[in-house]
C-alpha cells in the first residue's frame, strides 16, 4: 500500500501543527507554574512575593540570608538586601528602592563589605 503525495502532505501538515499545538501548551504550563526565566530589562520588574521579597535563585537567597544576618550582627539598622534576579537572568541588588547591578555600585561600605563576606562565606 503507497501513499499519494497529497495524502503524505497533508499528514506531514496535520504532525506539524500537533507538535506546534503541544509546543505552545508546554510553553504556557512553564509560565504557570513560574518555571521560566524572567525576560526584559526594567525596573522593578522583578517577579516579587506578596511580602515583597523579589525572587533570585536558590543560591542568590542564601547569600542574601547571609547579608542580612552580617549586617544585623554588625548593628546596622534598617538596611536589607534583596537580592533579585532581572529580567535578562542577571543579578540585581536591592537596597530598600534602590536597585545596583554590580557589588562596586554600592554605595554604602558596609553593605559592600557584608556581600563580599557572604559571598565568601558561601563558596567554602
């Protein structure tokens, strides 16, 4: 038993659309369940929690956590750091309202000093 060409491309076109079809619910059940990767580049975009805390990978988190325990140990009082990921996968660096991509623009030496030790701490 052969195929006609017409037959062969129309089921050729009908699989294409299947794997178009089930591509694009993947697509949207990754989204859902907030298993992507943010896109974009602004501010503050950054997907946040209801209490506010932006969300970063699991390791940015726990050097997060680290900054924080430095600099309520070191008696520096209301300053937390957020840590976020942006919208093109990099880090941001929240402090309060005010959003730094790189450690060296942060103005405070204490808080650059408190990263730097967590860092630190964290890659032992």
């Amino acid at each position: 038993m052969t195929l006609s060409t017409p037959l062969l491309v129309g089921l050729v076109v009908v699989l294409f659309i299947l794997f178009a079809v089930l591509g694009a619910v993947r697509s949207a059940r990754t989204i859902r369940t907030g298993a992507r990767r943010p896109t974009g580049s602004g501010v503050p975009a950054s997907s946040s929690t209801p209490s506010g805390e932006r969300l970063a990978s699991a390791s940015s988190e726990a050097i997060e956590e680290l900054v924080n325990q430095a600099l309520a140990k070191a008696g520096v009082t209301g300053v937390r750091v957020d840590f976020a990921t942006a919208h093109d996968g990099s880090l941001e660096i929240w402090i309060g309202d005010d959003r730094y991509t790189s450690v060296e623009a942060i103005p405070d030496p204490r808080v650059r000093q408190a990263v730097a030790d967590a860092v630190t701490a964290f890659n032992r």
